[in-house]
C-alpha cells in the first residue's frame, strides 16, 4: 500500500516538473518508478513508458530548436579551434563540441583534421562511430569509411584497424545493422592483416548470434547535468568566443 501511495506522488511531483518545463526532472522521476517498483500493474507501466517516450520527444525538440539558434560565425569560431594557433587538442576539443551539439557533419570534419595532425583515432573511435550513424544508413556506411580512413591513413593496415575498430563499437553501442555493414565488408578483403584476423572473426561470430540493443539508461538520484543544461553552457562559451574573435578584427 505505501508503495502505491509513494509512487502516485512521485507521479504527481513528476507532472508538476513536466508543467514547468523540467522535462529532465520528470524524465528522472518516472524513470525511477519503473526502476524501484518492479510489480507494477501493466496497465499503469504501459502508461509510465509512454509518458517516458513523450518527455524524451520534447527534450528532443527543444534540444533541436536551440541547437538551431547557432549561427554560422560561432560555428566558425568553433571550427578555427578558438585561436589562429590551435593545436592537435583544440581540434578535438572543437569536434567534441560540434558532436554534443549535434553538429555530427562538422564534429566529424574536425575529428578527421585532428587525426591527419597525429591524434590517435582510437582515442576518439566512439565519437567518431556515433557520428558516422547519424549521417550513413548502413548500407552506404562501408563506402563513406573507407573514403574517410582514404584521408587519413596511407598504411592499409591503419585502414583496417580503424574500420574493424569502428564496426566493433558500432556493435558495442547496440547499432548492429551498421557493425554488420561494415563487419562483413572487411571480411571480403582478399588480404586480411594476419594481426586482425582473430578480432575480425571475432566481431562475425558476434554479428551472427547478436540481439544487442542499446542499454536502458538506469534511474539516478543524482542525475548528470541534462542535454539542455549542458548545450546552454556550451552556447554561452560560444558566444564569449566569438565576441572575444570579433573584437581582435
């Protein structure tokens, strides 16, 4: 009875926070009520995932619309590394912004820039993978690999310990149809790098058994800064750059 009562005001606080624009505090609240209360009705779960499947939609379209708001002078400003004498880490740096942004085709240029100076790809594979699944279905996605790691790498070997690195996160993050793409077009290279060849079966023996799907996210008490926080800090350091950018001109 008390866990009844318990989450029906959890529920209601969850309303409240939803009303007034907290859409990561409900998000928050409702998510913990299916973590904590495992004999809930079906009935009463149904509509709780459903509200769930809502919040995220709005966050979704509030995230898009201010993300929008980015005009193309602090992109540039981000693109540029802040400074006329960036180094290697101001370009990872900008790509991890351009990529928290949203921005997967610029993040993805910059990640490429950084790696050409000497970056490890490795360091960043799943930001990279992440990006390349936002702009490729996964048919085309072999193609547009194999032309980015073209850019970036002369050594055929590099080239495939960067593509079988990228379908082994791809499978890792739950996006199976992508790893599989790329997994079996490296399995029809002529010559496959003795070195590779055991993580390669490795990732096809995966592919053929594998359900994965993407982890659910666990309720916190303590919830991480929200997508909408952290993207109106980005924006105000955006902003001071570009005025601290504009003034030198």
């Amino acid at each position: 009875m008390f866990g009844k009562v318990n989450n029906a005001l959890i529920r209601r606080e969850a309303d409240v926070y939803r009303a007034q624009g907290l859409h990561e505090e409900a998000l928050r609240l409702f998510r913990k009520i299916l973590a904590s209360s495992p004999k809930l009705s079906p009935d009463v779960k149904a509509g709780i995932e459903q509200q769930i499947l809502q919040i995220e939609a709005e966050i979704a379209g509030i995230d898009l619309e201010e993300r929008q708001q980015l005009s193309v002078e602090q992109i540039a400003v981000i693109k540029q590394g802040w400074c006329e004498s960036a180094v290697i880490d101001d370009f990872v740096v900008c790509a991890q912004e351009l990529h928290a942004l949203g921005r997967h085709g610029d993040a993805l240029e910059e990640f490429r820039r950084s790696i050409q100076k000497g970056y490890s790809p490795h360091r960043v594979i799943a930001p990279v993978a992440d990006c390349l699944i936002h702009l490729h279905g996964p048919q085309e996605m072999p193609g547009h690999v194999k032309d980015l790691a073209g850019e970036m790498f002369q050594d055929p070997k590099e080239t495939f310990n960067f593509m079988l690195s990228l379908a082994e996160q791809m499978l890792k993050n739950g996006n199976r149809e992508h790893a599989a793409a790329l997994g079996w077009h490296l399995a029809e290279f002529n010559r496959v790098p003795s070195s590779y060849s055991t993580r390669l079966d490795a990732l096809l023996k995966a592919l053929k058994s594998s359900t994965t799907k993407k982890k659910p996210i666990p309720a916190q008490d303590h919830p991480a800064p929200s997508g909408s926080t952290l993207f109106r800090s980005i924006l105000r350091w955006i902003r001071n750059a570009f005025r601290s950018f504009a003034s030198r001109d």
